[in-house]
C-alpha cells in the first residue's frame, strides 16, 4: 500500500476520494497495527516526501498514543504497550531521527509524538535512554535541532509527573532549558521554545527551588527574558513568572520589589499579550493570599504550611494607581463581543481581587479615581471609574462602602438612563448588579433599598431592558441579584408591589426582534426565574397566571414545521429555557398546600408537553426536561402514576446515555424524585430501573461523576418498595460493597478525596434507604449477612481522617439505621466495631448542628439495640 497516496487523499477537497482514503487507513489499521505505525513513523522520516503526508501521519501517529476519553486513553495505552518490541524501537529510532529535520512541521510535530510516547512508556520504567539521547541533541550546531529538542523536553515535562524522572535528570533538563533561555542564546526559535520548556517544567523544580542559588539563577533568567526584543519570548517569560507565583509563592519575597517593577512596566508601555500576562502575575498572588488568608482565618499559625506574606498589602500604594490606569485603555466594542479579553479587562479583574485580598484598605486609594472620574466628558473616564467602583464592591466591609453606595446610587440610576454612551450604561448596571449581590443580604442597619427608593431602581431596571442588548442583559442581571436580595423574607419584599410589572416586562425582553443575537433572552428567562423563586405569598395568584403563558410559548414551540438544523438548535436552547422556568413555577407552587392544590388543575397538560419535549429529539433527552419532570413527581406524588407508562421510555432512554453524562445523571436523579413520590407504586418499573442501574455501574464508559448518584438512588428506591427490595438485595450489595472497598484507601489530590467524599456519600445514603426500608419487615434478616462488612467500611472511613461534614452526618446516620432495623441483631456486632464508639462520641460533640442531630438519633438506636 503506497501511504503517501493514501495520506494526500485523505486530504483531499473531493469527498469520495477522501472518504476511501480514510476507510483504507482504517482497513491497514485494523490489519496490521504495527506495519500501520511504522509506516506512518516512516513517512514522517522521510525528507523526500510532501510536507503535507508527513504532518498528517504524525497526527495520526499522536492520535493512535492518546485520546480525551479516560477509557479510549486506557485502551490506546494498554494497546501500545503489547505491541510487539521491535517494532516499537523502530518507531522510536524514526522519531528520534526526525527532530533534527529542517522542516518544522515535521519536527514540531514529532516532539509531540515523543512526548505522548514518553508519557506511555516512563512510568513503566521503559525507553531509560530517552531523556539522555535529548540532552546529547541539545548541543547540536544547526538551530532547529536544537529548538526541536527543547520543545520536546516541554512537552514531555506536560505528559508525565514530576515523580517519574529523577532528581538527577531533572537538574540536566533544567540546566538544558535554563541556558537556552539566556541572552547568550543567539537563535530568537531557541529562545522561546527553551522558555515554553521552563513553563512546563517549573513543576519538576520543588528541590531547585529550594536551593538559594539555582532559585536566584532560574528567577533571574526568567527575569532578563521578560525584557527581551522579541514579544513571544516576553510573554512566554511572564507566563513562567505567573506559574512560579502559584507555584512557589513562599519563595518570592527577595524578588517581588524586581517583579514589580518589571511588571508594571509592561503593563504601561507594552504589547497587550505581554502586559496581560503581567497583570495576571498579580491577580496569581491575590488568589494565593485570598486562600492562605480564608483557611488560617488571618492568624498565622504554627500548623499552616505557607505563611502569608502579604505582598498585596505592601504593594498597594503602588499597585492600584497602575491597575487603575489600566481601566482607560478599553476597546471600542469590547461589550458586544462575548469573549472580549484586554487589558482594562484584566486590570479591573485584578482590582476586584486586590479588593478582596485586603479589604477596607482599597477603598481610599480608589474612591478619589472615581470622584474626579465620573462626571468627565470622555466616555473612557466615565465607564472607568464606574468599573473601578463596581470592582471593590466584594472585599471590604458593608460599614465602609454603605455609606459611599448610598451616594453613589442616586448617581448611577440617572447615568443608566440618561448617559449618551453605551459602554457606561453596560458598565453602571453591572455595577448595581454588583451592589445588590454584595451588600443587599448584609445584616447592616444602614439600608440601601429603601421604600422610597425602591419604586425608582426598579423603573429606571425596567426601562433599561429596552436598551441595546448588552445594557439589557446587564439590567437583567442586576434586577437577579435585586430579587435574591430579598429571598426568604417571608411576608413581605418591597419588590411584592412591582412583581406584575416586573414579570411582564421580563417577559417582553424575551420577544424582543434582537434577542437572539446576545446572551440577552437567557439572561432575562434567569431573571424571570429568580424573581419567581424569590416571590412571596402574596404573589402567589400572579405566579399561577404566569403557568399558562409559559406553557403557551412551549406549545409554540412545539408547532414550528421544518425547520433549518441552526433553527432547531435555537428551539431545543429556547424550549429548555421555558422547562427550566416550568420548573421553577412548579417548585414555588408546589411548595405550599393552598397553591399546589390550584395548580394541580394544570399537571396534565404540563406533562403533556414535557413529554412532546422529549418526542421531537431523536437521540438524545432533553435535560431541562426531565428536570422539570423530577419537580412535577414531588408535587404531584402518587399522582405521577398514571404519566409513568407514557414517560418509562424516556426515562429508560436517559439512563441510558452515556455521551451526555450530566443527562445521564440527572436522569438518576430523577429517578430518585419519582420514587419518592410513588413509593410502592414504582414496584413494576423496578427491573428495568435497577438493571439499566447496576449495568451503568459496571460500565467503563460512564463518567465516574454519575456513579456517586446512581448509589444513591438505590436508597430512594429501597425505601419506596420497601420489602420488595429483596429481589435486587444481592446485586445491589455486591455493588456497594465493591465500590465501599474502593473508597476506604484513597491517597491523592483534594479532587480524588472530593470524588471519594461523593462515592462514599452515595453508598452510605443506598445503605441508608435500604435498613430504612426493611425496617418492621420479616426480612430484615436478610440484611444481617452484609452488616459486618458495613461496619468495616464504617470503621475504614473513620479511620482515613478525611471525610467531609456531609459523610460524617451520613455515616452516623448509617450506624444509627443499622442499630434501628437490625435491633438486638446488631448489638455485639457494633460493641465488637473497633472505632463506633470514637465515631459517635467525635459526632456528638460536632459543632455542624446535622451531625449532632444524626448522632443524637444513633446513640438513641444503638442503646435500644444494645438494651434489648
């Protein structure tokens, strides 16, 4: 097979040819896997070929060594691995032979290929002279050779984990980066890739970082290529700067006076990408401080590992006139653009940070910009100082900014309405959001929202709707934070008043000519779902008139014919907005006995949509949908009977999905919220449910964020068929248990011990449900073989030390379950547990209000166990 052909076709314009040079790619691939590579790696080699069959054979050659999936990745490993040995090293000689190619696609491409090779075969112990044959690479005469190098020393640092190479070599890789970096380095190629390199192997530098001199060494290179003549090379050294900053942030105190000034340098007379990465250097060691300062409460312990060293704090004086001057450089139509990124951006990004990094401290170094900014005649001057105000509206204290926002309101609603520029209006309604979202709910006796002022915020909110998009969906977004502001008052919110005009003119923005064109309908169907949820009782009879007019423009949406592909993919977004807002309707209104019993007259025809929803999607299920659905199951309880045999397939196809898996998941939720309402009435669903359940559990291609709920789902089922349980006991046990081994003995990053948490919350909630639901049944004893092992797995948890809140509650409850259904059952079984005791005495002296609640509960069942 001539591959050269074959590749050229496969890119070819004409879609025949290229459709049969992918299948006869696909065919040599199945047939003969190593031949296939190796053709591929030859090809690449080849200084006599195309440069364009060279460079898809190394794509192809990086796509068959990795993948995004977690299971694809495995199996593509896995099949490298067993393939067989010769054929490997000559796949490997051919790479290595092709980073010294003078064409760059070809050598750019293989270092990625080494790289994803590397990333295979090093934590395997395997390819030890890799890393060596580089090195020898680095010293050779033409440029490339030596750029190539570099960047495959980069990549390689991404692909595999600091632990897998050894001291030894990282301080010959480093050295290797390091010196391509420097000045001396003549080739402007080398230079960079050497930079991008350090970038990536900052990670691996934890010993050299601790050792004064190298540490002065690599920050002072970085620090000379922050002022190279080559832009690329500078940002790429300010990116380093921003990554030492998180990374080693306890070892920067003898350079921050340099790093400053370096920085803010760039920021006023450099190119945007450069000064970007300077402002975002600060913004870094905001988010450090933030943290240290949020977990030690301010007081620097003995037990902390990094001392806070409050370079923000220091730098103030200095720091916030330079980020304030960056709030004049905007660009004309940065609000239109949604991705929009610049430099006044980032500056106001970076001051909202500062603000909550030291508090109170900001405002006196702010509040004069503003006073001498806002009433200017440029429109910069303007729209500055508003964001400058909006940016530390979230930091300090509602006694210090109360008073100021008091001034400043009256202002800023005549702005919104009367300022002749857009920007300033777009700027001064986020900046209101802002000042409800931060300083509405504070328990300060200084009000800002006032009886007499409330009639005129919500005029001026109202009539900005009409604006131009962006001002609109900012207005949007203040009136959200408005309305939350007032949430859980009870009887009374001075928003009650305006709540009819308030809906009416959110549902007037959704019909706007231009809504499609911004996130402006999404943001006014948020708004309009807020404002419902935040309702009170009086409102009630408004809420149950706005149940038609949703349903109305579902229906509409249901009736539109033929429709382009981008059509419907307007409809499906507009059609899950409008479920989303059914949802909230019917939460509020099911949330108390007067309105539920008015709205009920509505449950038939809601469903009815719901399920013409899910009919005009062929593959997949509406999300919004189906949670609409779990909302209406808890309202309407047993009631939700008769929809079951309509809806059982949309449920089953929900359960089924594993490319979506967030609807995968919210389907199993769903599933819980249905068993809850139904109770014994689920009983003949039960097989299909718990069989497509145990099936995605034991499925690979699940992502493992669904399997946490799928457990417990198992409890809610449990505990509605009760004794009928019995019948999946056995699979349903196996599962936990296997999945309850798993998570007693994790060690790794606080994301795995989250995940954990999770796992080991949905398995005590299935255990749970399941001792609840045998309670006072002839069967309990069933459940008597699989209490041992509970209790293991009690004990296991108890004894890592890092269980959340929430699995303490659950774990205690567990026991509690255990003591209640199983009674004199149990006794020696939990007075033999090695640490129930410990646990319930740590539980009952929690200061989490629900853990002690749990525990109190447990100790009562366990003594009644015990006492029988």
């Amino acid at each position: 097979m001539e591959v050269t052909q074959v590749l050229f076709n496969a890119q070819s314009i004409d879609g025949t040819v290229r459709k049969n040079a992918e299948e006869s790619l696909k065919q040599f691939q199945e047939q003969n896997l190593p031949g296939f590579l190796l053709s591929l790696s030859g090809e690449l080699a080849n200084e006599e070929k195309p440069i364009e069959t060279r460079k898809l054979a190394g794509l192809i050659l990086k796509n068959s060594l990795d993948a995004k999936e977690q299971h694809r990745k495995f199996e593509l490993v896995q099949r490298w691995l067993s393939l067989d040995a010769t054929a490997k090293s000559q796949i490997k000689a051919c790479l290595l032979q092709t980073l010294s190619s003078p064409v760059f696609d070809a050598h750019s491409t293989t270092s990625q290929v080494i790289a994803k090779v590397a990333g295979i075969e090093l934590p395997q112990k395997q390819w030890p002279e890799l890393i060596g044959s580089l090195l020898s690479n680095v010293h050779q005469i033409p440029a490339y050779a030596k750029q190539a190098t570099l960047e495959t020393l980069g990549y390689l640092c991404e692909e595999v984990s600091p632990d897998v190479i050894d001291q030894d070599q990282v301080n010959k890789i480093l050295t290797a980066v390091v010196q391509g970096m420097s000045a001396s380095e003549g080739n402007i190629d080398v230079r960079l890739a050497a930079t991008r390199a350090l970038y990536n192997a900052l990670g691996f530098a934890q010993a050299n970082f601790s050792n004064d001199m190298e540490r002065d060494y690599i920050m002072r290179v970085v620090c000379e290529a922050t002022l190279s003549p080559e832009v690329r090379i500078r940002q790429a050294a300010f990116e380093c700067l921003v990554s030492i900053s998180s990374t080693y942030y306890e070892k920067l105190t003898p350079y921050i006076q340099d790093i400053f000034n370096i920085t803010s340098k760039a920021v006023r007379e450099d190119e945007e990408p450069v000064a970007l990465q300077a402002i975002e250097f600060w913004s870094s060691i905001c988010d450090e401080e933030i943290d240290i300062l949020e977990e030690y409460g301010g007081e620097f312990t003995g037990d902390s590992d990094v001392p806070c060293f409050y370079f923000i704090k220091k730098a103030l004086p200095a720091l916030v006139p330079m980020l304030l001057e960056t709030l004049l450089k905007q660009e004309e139509d940065q609000d239109q653009d949604e991705g929009a990124w610049n430099i006044a951006m980032a500056g106001g990004t970076c001051l909202g940070l500062v603000a909550q990094t030291v508090g109170d401290d900001i405002v006196p170094l702010v509040v004069p910009f503003v006073e001498e900014n806002i009433t200017k005649p440029d429109w910069r001057q303007r729209e500055a100082a508003t964001y400058a105000f909006g940016s530390i509206l979230d930091g300090p204290s509602p006694e210090k900014l109360i008073p100021l926002v008091n001034v400043a309101l009256t202002f800023m609603l005549s702005a919104l309405t009367k300022d002749p520029n857009s920007h300033v209006k777009d700027t001064t309604a986020w900046a209101l959001g802002r000042i409800f979202e931060f300083l509405l709910g504070s328990a300060v006796d200084l009000p800002i929202i006032t009886q007499a002022n409330c009639q005129q915020i919500v005029t001026v909110l109202l009539q900005s709707m009409k604006d131009s998009p962006n001002v609109a969906e900012k207005a949007c977004g203040a009136l959200y934070f408005l309305a939350q502001g007032y949430e859980g008052e009870g009887e009374s919110s001075p928003l009650t008043p305006f709540f009819q005009e308030i809906v009416q003119s959110l549902l007037t923005v959704t019909h706007r000519e231009d809504v499609g064109d911004s996130r402006l309908r999404t943001a006014a169907y948020e708004t309009l779902n807020e404002v419902v949820r935040c309702s009170t009782v009086e409102t009630a009879p408004l809420v149950l008139q706005l149940v038609a007019v949703i349903m109305m423009e579902l229906h509409n949406t249901l009736e539109s014919q033929k429709l382009s592909s981008e059509e419907r993919e307007k409809q499906s977004e507009l059609q899950g907005l409008l479920c989303g807002c059914l949802q909230v309707i019917i939460q509020k209104l099911g949330s108390s006995e007067t309105t539920k019993y008015a709205f009920m007259q509505y449950a038939d025809q809601i469903m009815g949509l719901f399920l013409r929803v899910f009919a005009c999607r062929s593959a997949t299920v509406h999300e919004e949908a189906m949670l609409a659905i779990g909302a209406l199951a808890y309202a309407t309880g047993a009631g939700f009977a008769k929809y079951m045999p309509e809806f059982y397939r949309y449920l089953e196809m929900g359960l089924q999905n594993f490319e979506e898996y967030q609807v995968c998941a919210v389907t199993v939720g769903v599933v819980g919220d249905i068993s809850r309402a139904l109770e014994e009435k689920i009983v003949p669903y039960c097989d299909g449910i718990m069989t497509q359940l145990l099936k995605n559990l034991s499925s690979n291609q699940l992502h493992r964020s669904v399997k946490p709920p799928i457990f417990s789902c198992f409890g809610d089922i449990a505990l509605a068929v009760g004794e009928y349980f019995e019948k999946y006991l056995m699979w349903a046990m196996s599962a936990l248990q296997s999945a309850a081994d798993l998570s007693t003995h994790i060690a790794g990053d606080d994301e795995l011990v989250e995940y954990t948490n999770s796992l080991r919350n949905g398995i005590l909630e299935a255990y749970s449900g399941i001792f609840q639901g045998f309670k006072n049944s002839p069967k309990t004893q069933l459940l008597i073989p699989y209490a041992p092992h509970i209790l293991q797995f009690l004990d296991g948890i108890y004894m890592e030390k890092d269980m959340d809140d929430m699995v303490m509650k659950t774990a205690i409850g567990v026991l509690g379950d255990l003591a209640d259904t199983l009674g004199n059952h149990a006794s020696s079984m939990i007075q033999q547990s090695v640490s129930s005791k410990d646990f319930l005495n740590e539980c009952l002296s929690s200061e989490d209000l629900l853990v002690k609640e749990s525990a109190q509960w447990a100790k009562l069942a366990i003594s009644r166990a015990i006492s029988v």
